[in-house]
C-alpha cells in the first residue's frame, strides 16, 4: 500500500535548533537547523524511528524531493532532531506526529549508540543517532506532510531487510547502516538501556 501526501499547512514553521555534540556525546552548544548542515556539518544530535503495524511490516517512506539534505532517498518512517532540552521520546513522537499525522503506541529505544556521517551532493549528516520501534495499529491513518516526505509505503520487514542487505534495494546511507544493525524480528527487539545514549540524550 502507497500513501501519497496531504495538502501541506499554511501556518509558519518555527525555527529548529539542533544540538552540537564532542566525540563523547556531550552538548558543547546548538545550532540553527537551517546553517548546519553543509559540506563541513558538525557533529550533532538526532533520531531514527521505523514504524511497524500488526502485520509486521515496516514503513518505508521517501524524502520530499525539495528537502535540502538527502532530497528524494528512500529510508525509514521517520528521522529528526530533538530540541534543546526536549526528551528524544518527545522528540520522536513530535516528529511523526509532524511528517506522518499520526500519534504511536509502544515506543522502544533499540540500538542508543548509533552513529553514521555521509554525503551526498556536497551536503554532509553528521549524527549520533539512536534508533526506535514503534507500533501503528491503523496503516491507513497516515497524513503525510509534503514538504517532508514524498511517498511511502508499507513493506514487509523481512524481505526489506533482506534486500537491503543484499544490496539490492537502495535506501539512505544510514538506514542501510542501521537495518545491518537491527534484528531479524524488528516487532520483537529487546528496548535497550537509556544509559547506553550519548550523555547529552540521557534522561
């Protein structure tokens, strides 16, 4: 099943900040979204999130194609940047409220201390990136924001992972990076401890 994006909000985004960090995870300042990335981006603080529904399959989502960073790539349901001060559990649920229209059941941090830098085009991520499950009982309450995602569609986990690993399905850098870490039965991973996050992320 393919959902295709609804009309997109004439209310204003408010400015994002995003969180530098050292080599250790620590917040060392913040940043304006809109400056940081770039062919140089600093290292910086951000989530992934694959959503899941009953039957087990995943959703596979594909960046606007007007996006600055990584425009028209094919990944995970959901990525983004927790605020200064803002949990990264809060963060998640904003972020998929914000791109997909819909609120998530059964949130569980799965791999804390995920980390990748790649570029495409001259523009460079640089994240410490942990990676969340969550469940969405209704497929079909999906609305998804154009300005941030293009297109998506629900597949099944194992033949996805399996083609992601073969290398047959091409997807984002760091989603082909996390799905080699993520395990063969997504729906049942074990919630990992808080205290493996980078320490600006901690509780």
């Amino acid at each position: 099943m393919t959902t295709t994006p609804t009309s997109s909000s004439a209310v204003a985004t408010p400015t994002e900040t995003v969180v530098l960090l050292d080599e250790d995870g620590r917040a060392v300042g913040t940043q304006d979204k809109a400056s940081v990335h770039h062919a140089d981006t600093p290292l910086h603080l951000a989530f992934s999130c694959y959503l899941v529904d009953d039957q087990g399959r995943v959703l596979v989502t594909r960046r606007a194609l007007h996006k600055r960073t990584f425009p028209g790539v094919w990944t995970n349901a959901c990525c983004g940047h927790p605020a200064p001060g803002e949990g990264l559990a809060d963060a998640v649920r904003r972020r998929v409220r914000q791109e997909l229209g819909v609120e998530v059941d059964d949130l569980r941090l799965v791999l804390p201390a995920f980390r990748y830098r790649a570029e495409q085009d001259g523009v460079v991520e640089n994240e410490m990136c942990p990676v969340f499950t969550a469940r969405l009982a209704d497929p079909d309450a999906l609305r998804l924001d154009p300005d941030e995602v293009a297109d998506a569609t629900w597949e099944p986990w194992a033949s996805f992972r399996d083609d992601v690993l073969a290398g047959t399905r091409e997807v984002s850098h760091w989603c082909r990076e996390q799905v080699l870490q993520l395990p063969e039965d997504l729906t049942g991973a074990a919630a990992a401890p808080e205290a493996d996050l980078p320490p600006a992320a901690r509780p």
